[in-house]
C-alpha cells in the first residue's frame, strides 16, 4: 500500500553545515528505502511557505488568492514523499527515521486512496 509521508516543522533555515549534515543522513534513508523497494515516489523538497499562494472560496463560489501557506502555523509542510509499506506500522518505522535526524520536523503519514 503507499502511504504519503508529509514532512512539517518550523518555517526557518538551519546553518548551512546543519543542512549539510542532515541532508547526509536523508539521502543514506533514501538510499536505504530505494533498495527495499519502499520508494513509490521519491518526493519533493518545496521552497519556503512565503512562496505559497492560497486559494479559498470567497463564500459566493468566487475564487479568492491570498499569499501565504494555507494556514498561521509554526510548522509548515517542507517537502512529501510516497512510501510503498505492508502496513501503516511499516510506514511509520521507516519515517520515525526523520525525528531523529531533526528533533524539529514532524512526520504525518497518511494512507494514499488507490
């Protein structure tokens, strides 16, 4: 089953030898779920929530954009990946990887509708 793995934490930006060093880490995980075959869709890292654009109904069906992340939050969305696990378990065991690359991020896994 694929289950989306949404990767949040704050809206700021690490040093860049802190960046270094997890991105590290993240592509030692990556490698290790390509090789099991875990890998449905390697994902996207996005730009900053300050780049985002949202779109709502103005209450009359007409389209209202605003900028901005979809929601005032600490957190925000960072990036996603589809991970392809037995179970739910599974997916979560290979994500909880993240948090102990950065205590910050928090990992939402979510089961994809086929």
């Amino acid at each position: 089953m694929k289950y989306l793995m949404l990767i949040c934490g704050p809206d700021t930006e690490d040093d860049p030898e802190t960046v270094a060093a997890q991105m590290k880490q993240i592509t030692a995980w990556m490698d290790a779920q390509h090789a099991a075959g875990a890998i449905a869709h390697p994902g996207y890292q996005l730009h900053p929530s300050t780049t985002a654009r949202t779109i709502r109904s103005s209450g009359d069906g007409t389209p209202m954009v605003t900028d901005g992340p979809f929601i005032e939050a600490q957190e925000v969305i960072g990036g996603l990946i589809v991970l392809e696990h037995d179970t739910i378990d599974r997916a979560v065991e290979a994500a909880s990887e993240w948090v102990r690359i950065n205590p910050a991020w928090s990992i939402e896994i979510r089961p994809v509708l086929d």
